[in-house]
C-alpha cells in the first residue's frame, strides 16, 4: 500500500476530491458542479442527494485521473463548506428536507424574536460559541427544519432523525451509517457547540427547542471516523480528518503558531488567525472559533470576513463589462499606480466587519473627467485590500496581531493585488505551492492520524511558499491611501 491522502472537499457550488502524494504534491483532482435552489428570496438549498452523489463521482475520478487504485489509499480527509444543516432518517437515509446552505437568511426573523424573548441571548451565544446570533450558523436552520417542516419535530422527539453539518452526511453515508459524528471545528459553527467545554450547550438546545439526541459526537479534528465503505471507491479507506473549510485552509497553510494567519481570497475572504490555546473574545464582531482541536487539545482563532472580494471583480466584468476577463485587472493596474485618486467601496449588501452596517452601499468616489476605466478598475482591487486592513485593525483593538500573512484563493493570482496588500498591511505576504490549501489541510489531519506525519512540526515543514511580497512603501504613503479608504467608507456610512 503506498501513502496516498484522499482529501474530499465539498463545497457550496461545487464538490471535488483531490489524492495528495505524502509529501502534499497534488496527484489527480475530480470536480463536480452541482444544482444551487432557490426558492425564494434569500433562501438557498442544496439537494442532499446531489451533495452525496457529487463528492463520490469527484472521488471516483480523483483516484482515475491519479492512475492509481483505491487501494494504494492509506487514509481520506473531510473538508466542507460550514454551518449548512441537513437533518435525516436514522434508519432510512431519507433526508427531511434539502439541506440549508449557510447563505440562507430563512431564519432572520427568528433570531429577532430570539433577541427580543431572551435578554441576554446575544451575550450568551458569544461567550459560550463564540459566535454571533445570525441565520449564517446552523442552529436557527435546525429549529426552522424542526418546526418548520410537517412531522420532523414528532419524529426527532422520538429518536428517528439526526442533523449534521455537511461532514457528518458525508460521514454517515461514507460509512454506511455506521459512523455519526462531526469534528471540533464544524461544531463550533453551529450555534450550539460550547467551545470552552467542547460539548453541546444544554442551555442554548433549551432555548432553541433542539433534542440532544439528534447531534453527532464530536470528535477531534484527526481522530478515527470509521472506514469508507469498500464497495463505494473499491477497497475500504480509513477517515483520519476532518475539518471545516477555513479551519482546514489554516491547516493547510500550516499556520500552527498562535499569530499566524491566512486570508483566503475567493468569492469573498475569510481571515483567520490562529490565537493558540486562548479562546480570544472579540469587542469588534469578529468571531472566535475553534482552529482544530488535537490529542484533545483545542486551538482557537478568531475570524472575520469580507463579503465582496473577487465578486467586487466578477461585478466590474459582468455587471459594469470593463474588463472580458478577471485576470486584465492586473495590467490595468500597474497602469494607474497606487496613487488612483478613485475609491470603490463595494458596500453592496452592507458594511461588515468593524463597520456592521448592513443599511450602507456602495459608492465610487473621486471622480474626474479624466478618470477612466482602468482607475475603477483599480479601486476594485485596492478596496479589497483596505478592507483586509480594515479586519486587521479590528483584530488588532482586540489584542491580536498577526505577524504576517499567508494568502490563496483565486485572487493571489494577481500579483499587482497581492504587493498592495503587504504594502497597505504593512507585513509580509506570502503565497504557498499547493493553492489548494482547504484539501491539503484535510489531508494533512488524516495523514497525522494514521502517522504518515508525527507531527505538526513535520507538516509545517512540507509548507513550501511560491512568492513573498514584502511591505515595500513608506509608512506615510500607507498611512494616506488608507486614510483615502477610511473617509470614503465615511461618506457611505448610513444615517443610522
Ligand atoms: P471561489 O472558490 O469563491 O469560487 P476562487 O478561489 O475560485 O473563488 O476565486 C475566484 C475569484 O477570484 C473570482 O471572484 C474572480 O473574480 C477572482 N479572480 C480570479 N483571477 C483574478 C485576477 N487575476 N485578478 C483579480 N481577481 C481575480
């Protein structure tokens, strides 16, 4: 048997797999897309049969397109998009409903009501998840399937159902329903997962109304999740790790140190830092969550997103058409310089982190008769990097500093956007070898499991960077472009 990783990661548009070589060399890859439901405003749904169905084609063509044979397999890993909620039939499979994707706002009036019929809520679900009362974690999606759906609650009161995160379906169906569990990381997007204790909260499934019978077992993000059933792939495969999407891309990233940090910049961006051992609460909304947990041993970080980031791009190409492909960007901006008198602050749906103003939108600003295409073009990317500065100044008023930062996603493709950001972070950037850091942290967990890595020393040594961007202007400069961001967020800002 050789020591190949298969790593699933199951996404929100699509599902792939990729077989890791040990050393973290990428030998094949499988993708499927699959449907998105909407069936109404702001509500959004993925078939569960879709989901499953998808993640074994993806594995299926991994193992082909890496000429190897599921038996030359050692271990699989498990990475998923979070906080999407499915509940099922113990016995038969058979979900109740489609799964919620953690983009649904169903549940924005319910965490109103929430607020108004418990005082105190707010402070509660922070201090004990870490997270914010909002429709994006699990927990209201679970109440809304429970009493929301005909039946489910009579039948989760009597044992039948479970619910999980979309690892745990994985899981199960992996399994063959023999393993019903989840890893520390997804709990804690959940809603319900007190992550000081690493247990479900009985207070908070008071509140929501949720039965604790209907919730997997947590387990550690490398730990013994049971065996993929030998008929699916062709030879049985052990479950090493598991872990949620960003939580796996800071494995990944092997930022392993309390300080390091990784900024994925896709759709929109997620920056997470590793804060070690400390649970650190944030006064800006920024959330704390759990990194990995090991041996027993939880590691935190805390987190905050952008929720415009290559979509601010994506609107300049399809909805302004200044550019036919994503990649000119680039060109267009070494053609304006940092010095672009125009800032674009896309504020379409609101002002998240340390703003929170969801009534904002957005603007260009410092427009002249002589500005033209390539300066808003510009702005796009440069608001991208304001605002990770933005996220970096709210981490920093909460005590926490990242030293450098380690970038992916689709973005860092664009070198010109990768050097603004170190310079108007004023800290090194550094892009990795194997992009696809969400799968490689999935693999990494599996592979400490079944000690084809003994340790995480060892992982952060087959870490390799492709490209460090150093900060390279002066700390006036920096200072006044972003100075330029923060009064054009000013001017945006709503009344309230
Ligand atoms: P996701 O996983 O969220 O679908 P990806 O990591 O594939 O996203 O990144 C794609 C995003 O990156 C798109 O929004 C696209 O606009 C943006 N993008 C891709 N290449 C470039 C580039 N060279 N310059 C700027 N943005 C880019």
């Amino acid at each position: 048997m050789s020591d190949y990783i298969l790593s699933f990661d199951q996404g929100t548009t699509s599902s792939r797999a990729i077989i890791f070589s040990a050393s973290g060399g990428i030998c094949g890859v499988g993708q499927h897309e699959f449907p998105q439901i909407f069936p109404q405003p702001g509500w959004v749904e993925h078939n569960p049969a879709d989901i499953w169905q998808s993640t074994l084609q993806a594995a299926r063509d991994a193992i082909e397109n890496a000429g190897i044979s599921a038996a030359d397999i050692r271990v699989a890993g498990i990475t998923n998009q979070r906080e999407t909620t499915l509940i099922w039939d113990r016995n038969s499979g058979e979900p109740v409903h489609n799964a919620i994707v953690w983009q649904d706002r169903r549940t924005a009036s319910f965490c109103q009501q929430l607020k108004q019929q418990h005082d105190g809520i707010e402070e509660l679900i922070s201090e004990r998840t870490g997270l914010l009362l909002d429709p994006y974690f699990s927990a209201t999606k679970v109440a809304w399937l429970l009493d929301g759906v005909e039946g489910v609650r009579a039948r989760a009161e009597n044992g039948e159902l479970l619910f999980g995160t979309v690892d745990t379906y994985l899981l199960w169906h992996l399994t063959g329903g023999e393993v019903y569990a989840t890893d520390a990381t997804n709990a804690s997007r959940t809603m319900l997962f007190n992550i000081h204790q690493q247990c479900w909260d009985e207070e908070l499934l008071r509140l929501l109304n949720i039965p604790a019978a209907m919730l997997p077992e947590v387990k550690d993000s490398a730990a013994d999740f049971g065996s993929i059933r030998a008929d699916l792939l062709g030879h049985a495969i052990p479950i090493g790790g598991v872990a949620g999407d960003q939580q796996a891309a800071l494995i990944g990233q092997a930022c392993f140190e309390p300080g390091m940090a990784k900024s994925t910049y896709g759709t929109g961006c997620f920056v997470v830092m590793n804060t070690g051992a400390e649970a650190v609460r944030s006064n800006h909304r920024l959330l704390t969550t759990v990194a990995y947990r090991l041996g027993g041993e939880v590691t935190y970080a805390v987190e905050g997103s952008i929720f415009m980031a290559g979509a601010t791009i994506q609107w300049i190409r399809d909805g302004l058409q200044l550019i036919r492909d994503a990649s000119e960007s680039e060109s267009l901006a070494h053609q304006t310089g940092y010095e672009n008198p125009v800032y674009m602050v896309p504020a379409f749906t609101g002002l998240g982190a340390p703003y929170w103003d969801p009534e904002a939108r957005g603007a260009i600003l410092g427009l002249s008769r002589d500005t033209g295409i390539k300066e808003i073009v510009t702005a796009g990317l440069q608001a991208v990097c304001y605002q990770t500065r933005d996220l970096l100044e709210a981490m920093r008023e909460d005590g926490i500093r990242p030293e450098n930062l380690r970038a992916d996603g689709g973005m860092v493709a664009n070198q010109w956007l990768v050097q603004f950001l170190a310079d108007i972070l004023g800290i090194p950037i550094a892009c990795p070898k194997v992009t696809e850091t969400t799968a490689l942290g999935a693999a990494f967990l599996a592979g400490l499991q079944v000690g084809i890595y003994s340790s995480l020393a060892e992982v952060a040594d087959l870490w390799q960077d492709d490209k460090s961007y150093q900060p390279a202007v002066d700390d006036d400069a920096r200072a006044r472009l972003y100075k330029g961001w923060r009064d054009a967020v000013e001017r945006v800002r709503s009344a309230g």
